[in-house]
C-alpha cells in the first residue's frame, strides 16, 4: 500500500528536474511585473524561474493562449484605426484636389480679380495640390499598413486555434488517464477492505452462488482473486497516467508552449514594426508638407528656380499695381466726348412760326454720332407706345426719359417696336433715340393729326423706371414668347436652355433676397405682383434680371409664388404622369436606402429638360433647408409645399397619394448629394 501511495504522489508532480527549460528569452523583461510581500520587485532571475514555474503548470497553456488572443485583437484594433485613418487622410486629400481645381477654375473667370493676385493665388493652389498628392500617398501607405495587419492577426488566430487542439487534446489524455486511475483505485481499495475483513473473520451473510451458499473459505479466495485483478489494474492506469504525465511535462507542453510563445512574439513584433512606420509616415508627410509650405533655402522647384514659401507667395501680392494696371487696361474704351448739352424747348412751347421745323435741319446733341438725322429710330419707353405710320409728318424734338430705358429687339414689321422691360444692373441701356415723324400713340389716347401733338402735355408722358413703378403696363405686355403653359420639351426646342429662364431668374432671386425669409414658399405672394411679373416673362424671358430686387417689387414671396405657378402650370408635372407610378410606389418602401435608390432609378428616366429642372431646383431648396433655422422651412416643410406642384394635382387618385407624393420629395431633399452631384 505504501508503494501504490508514493506511485500516486510521484504522478502528481508536474515534472522533475531533469526536464528541459521552456523557451525565455535570456536577456530577460517578461510581462510579470509582480513585487513581493516586501514590496520590492524581484530580481530577473526571480522573474524568469517564477515564469517558468506558471508555464509548467497546469494553466501555462491558457495563459498563453489568453495572451496570444490580446495580441491578435490588438493588431486588429490598430489595423483597424489604420482602416478609419487612412479614409479619413484619403477623403481630405481628395477634397483638397477638388477644392484646388474649382479654385483655379473660378480664379480664371472674367469677373474674377487678376494680375499679381492670380499669379500668386494659382501659386498658393499649387502647394496645396501638392499637399494634396502626399496626403493620398500617406493613405496608401496607412491603407497597405492595414492589410499587413489584417494578414498578421489572421495567421496568428490560424496558429492558435492549430496549437491550442494540439497541446488541450494532450492535458486532456493526462487528464482522462488520471481519472481512470482514481476510479481503479477506488476499485481496489473497497476491494481490499471486503478481503481484510473476510480475512480476520467478520461476520457475514452468506453468499449464494449457482450451486448454493457459498463458505467464508470460498468467499475469502474469491475477494482475494478479485483483489489480485483490481490490484493489477490500478498499477497499470498508475503507469500509463505516470507516463502520459511525463510525456506532457517534458515534451507536448514545453513544445506547445515555446510555440505559442512564438506566435506571440511575431503577432507582437508585427504590430511594433506596423506602429513605428505609422510614426515614421507621419514624420514624413508632416516633413514633405513643411517643406512645400516653407522649402529650405537652396531647394528648388520644376522650373529650376528658387522655390518659394507661402508667406513668401502671399506677399507678393501686389494690390496697389493689380489696381492701376486693371484700370489701365480700360484706355481704349474711352469714348470721344460728344458735345456738350444744349437746352432744347419743346416745340408746343416755341412760337407758332417755329413749331414744327424742316426734317432736316432738326438736330439734337444728345443722339450718337453714328445715328443718322433722318434714319427711323424706334425706342420702347416704360408705358408709352410708338409707332411709325406716316412719314409726311413734322418731326417731335427728341425726348431722352430720366432712368427706365429698354432695350429693342427687331421684328418683321418695321413700324412697330417693342422693347422688354428691364434694370440698371441688367442688360446694357440703349442711347436716348429721336422720334422720327409719325404718328404717335399713347396708352390714353390715340393721335391721327400732326395738330393734336401740341395738345398733349408734359407731363403726361410717362416716366417711370423700374417694373415695381410701372405694374399697370406690365400686366398689359403681350405675350411675344409665352412660358406660362408651355411644356419643357417645348421650352427647351424654342430657348435652347435645359432649365426655363423663369425658373433660373427665381431661383437666383431667392438665393440672393430669400433664404433668411422666414416661411419662403409657404407664405403666397402678391397676387397682382405675381400677374405683372408673369406677363414680363411671357412676353420676352430672357430680358428679366432679378438680380435687383427692384424688378420683383421687393416681394420675394412672390417670386416664390411665381416659381410654384410655373411648375402648377405645366401640360405635363415636372416629375411626369408617365412616371408617377414609380415614384408612387418606391415612396411605399420603407427602408431609406432601398427607397433612396428606387427613386434615383426612376429621376434617371425623365426627359433631359425635366432632369435638369428637377436638379437645379433639388439642390436649390437643399440650400433653402441649410437655413431652416432663420426660415424655419425645413425638408419636411419644403416637401409639403413642393409635393403636388411637382407631381401634378389632376392625376385619378392624387389625393389619396398626397402623403406618398411628400414623401417622395422629402426623400429627394434629405439625399440630395446622394442623387445629384453639386458641380
């Protein structure tokens, strides 16, 4: 008994010390950093045999697996920040180029200032592209970084799970092996226990067998040899748990271990190397862009010249000369002066003998110099009509309005003119004309003899000079090139332009007067000022200038009305009948993406013009809804105004769809960028 007892003490040690040492690097700092109960940190040699005693043991594999799984989910987590910074860098660097391009573009427009700032400006674009090219280059390099990781802690996890089969299928051997033996040795000592007492003569029942009771001599052999086979058993599970034990202590476990010690060390070396070239690029992107900002003295640039800094370029901004060589540059327009002016009176107010003067001696010194005396000028003046009809009449002295000339546009009949209305910030004015002899018309009444000129007063001839001043006429203005109740297609046949003038003119005017107006397009407009400026664009379209607010009577609300008539007013609603069961039935859907990308499908099938239309105004009423907080019309808002104008209101069940039409809209303005580009 004494012999099984040391058996079983010898089994569970966990290795003699004869076994080989596990794999600790010499030089020594290891991840145990305890102290002990002194406080003090133990020596390196400490620190090794301590290390080594945990990796022997029974948990040194799930320690190492434990910290093999830190390391693998720590390069991940830095591959992944890797991932996030280098689209971040990527998405910068991309705009920056962006930004320099329509920088350089904008920069090279009339309207836009030149000389020495030009120059410098396009300079300054330059250093940014360049900033530009290394930051992209430092994505690549961040987004590269990423995919080495990604690999590393993909192996590492392929090794670990290989290795942690390989060294708990041994522990479990040793384990399964250890625990057949407790039960052998259970076996035998309750054995052993029934043997000592038959042995000693303990009363005991008799047992039957096949042939009858058995005798204490029978039942005593019979527990002896019962003895012998549990005895010879458990000796045997003793000496295949000992050997199993062996082998596990002085090989499966130490080589387990060195491996995945190895795996540590390379998952943990991988993730140093990835970190230090991250401190390392951004040294050299930071470096590079110093260097493009403020070149060291002696670098040089393309061209073979000294490179300049950005101070250096900014400074060299000259506005003084930009100044003089702009107003310069205007010399050759100067024109020869004229004359000076000369006070002519009107000819009802001369006497009798002078009131109407030969054709050909009539002269006035406010007419160009290259318009003939006796040639027909024909002149449009706010609220007044002329016509040429009979050229045996005398000629009237010339009149020259204060403010509020027209420009002409020629037609066929070469007896009447009209002329558009419009704004001293529009189109250029025409030079004061003469009046050349005919018959004259006024909006009251109408003149047939040459006597009743002089009974016309002064002062009934109209002077007003701005559209606001003049409503009453513009309402009355002919309808030369409708726009009101024309199709797009149609529109875009006749005027050439994919986006009707009206609804380029309105949308300029409330992006320059409109989008701090509190409840613009849901507050109406002036219903007589939405008349007037209807007929303006009926009549001629393309000589409206609402860049003066004069010339929409300072009612921007109306300009608004005026916007949602046109579209309330079209054959065929800008999203089209032909469509509107698309747009219907993707606003059913519920999830945003799918919806998003169902009605992108179905914009990309409208016609040209109405495409157009449609994105010029999307992105319009996407700048209306960044000030929501002044004009408190958000997409929401926006969508109720604009859902049936756009959709159309006489379609068979609009009413029911009311709500999916607002939906569509509103789907439209919130993934405005997502459907439109914002070029």
């Amino acid at each position: 008994m004494a012999s099984r007892d040391s058996i079983e003490r010898s089994s569970s040690e966990f290795g003699g010390p004869g076994a080989p040492p596990l794999g600790v690097e010499s030089h020594g700092t290891t991840s145990f950093a305890g102290v002990d109960g002194d406080g003090i940190q133990p020596s390196t040699d400490d620190s090794s045999a301590i290390f080594d005693r945990v990796l022997r043991s029974d948990i040194g594999l799930s320690t190492l697996l434990a910290r093999l799984k830190q390391s693998i989910a720590s390069a991940r987590d830095f591959a992944a920040f890797l991932k996030k910074r280098s689209a971040l860098e990527e998405e910068h660097a991309q705009g920056l180029k962006k930004l320099c391009r329509t920088t350089h573009e904008s920069t090279r427009r009339p309207e836009s200032r030149q000389g020495s700032y030009s120059r410098n400006f396009d300079e300054i674009t330059r250093i940014h592209d360049h900033m530009a090219d290394n930051g992209i280059q430092f994505a690549l390099s961040l987004h590269q970084m990423h995919e080495d990781l990604q690999e590393l802690a993909a192996e590492k996890e392929r090794g670990r799970k290989q290795w942690k089969q390989t060294g708990l299928s041994a522990e479990k051997r040793v384990q399964d092996s250890e625990a057949a033996m407790e039960k052998a040795k259970a076996k035998y000592n309750y054995l052993a226990e029934d043997y000592d007492r038959a042995r000693t003569g303990d009363k005991q029942t008799g047992r039957f067998g096949l042939k009858g009771p058995k005798s204490a001599a029978q039942v005593e052999e019979d527990l002896h040899r019962k003895v012998q086979a549990a005895d010879t058993d458990y000796a045997s599970k003793v000496q295949t748990a000992q050997g199993l034990r062996r082998e596990l202590v002085s090989t499966s476990r130490p080589h387990t271990a060195q491996a995945l010690q190895q795996l540590i060390n390379e998952c943990d070396s991988g993730l140093t190397l990835q970190m230090q070239k991250f401190a390392s690029f951004n040294e050299k992107l930071l470096l590079s862009n110093g260097l493009r900002i403020s070149p060291l003295k002696g670098q040089g640039n393309a061209l073979g010249s000294q490179a300049r800094s950005l101070r250096d370029v900014v400074y060299d901004v000259n506005n003084e000369r930009d100044l003089r060589e702009y107003v310069t540059s205007f010399a050759p327009r100067i024109q020869q002066k004229q004359g000076e002016v000369q006070y002519e009176p009107h000819h009802s107010l001369q006497p009798a003998q002078q009131a109407f003067p030969q054709p050909a001696n009539r002269q006035t010194s406010l007419r160009p110099s290259n318009q003939s005396p006796q040639g027909p000028s024909h002149m449009h003046i706010m609220n007044t009509n002329v016509q040429v009809s009979n050229p045996q009449q005398p000629s009237m002295p010339s009149y020259t309005p204060d403010v509020g000339v027209l420009n002409a546009h020629n037609h066929d009949s070469p007896k009447q003119q009209t002329f558009p209305s419009s704004t001293s910030s529009g189109p250029p004015q025409i030079p004061p004309a003469q009046f050349s002899p005919a018959q004259t018309q006024f909006p009251s009444a109408s003149y047939n003899q040459p006597s009743m000129l002089g009974q016309v007063p002064y002062s009934q001839l109209p002077m007003q000079s701005s559209m606001a001043q003049n409503g009453s006429y513009l309402a009355e203005m002919p309808p030369l090139r409708p726009v009101f109740g024309v199709s797009l297609e149609d529109l875009f046949n006749r005027d050439g332009s994919a986006v009707p003038m009206v609804v380029y003119q309105c949308l300029q005017a409330v992006d320059l007067f409109g989008l701090e107006v509190e409840g613009i397009y849901r507050l109406s407009g002036t219903a007589s000022h939405i008349g007037k400026l209807r007929s303006v664009f009926d009549n001629d379209a393309s000589q409206v200038d609402f860049r003066n607010p004069e010339n929409f009577f300072h009612d921007v609300n109306s300009v608004a009305g005026l916007l949602k008539q046109f579209f309330r007013d079209l054959p065929d609603p800008l999203l089209t009948r032909e469509h509107y069961q698309g747009f219907i039935e993707a606003a059913r859907i519920d999830d945003d993406i799918a919806r998003r990308d169902s009605l992108h499908a179905t914009i990309n099938s409208l016609p040209d013009p109405n495409y157009a239309t449609l994105r010029a105004l999307t992105l319009h009423l996407h700048r209306v809804q960044e000030h929501s907080a002044a004009n408190r019309m958000n997409a929401g808002n926006l969508a109720i105004c604009f859902g049936p104008t756009l959709m159309g209101t006489n379609n068979n069940g609009n009413i029911a769809d009311a709500g999916w039409q607002v939906r569509v809209i509103d789907t439209i303005l919130q993934n405005t960028y997502q459907i439109f580009d914002d070029d």
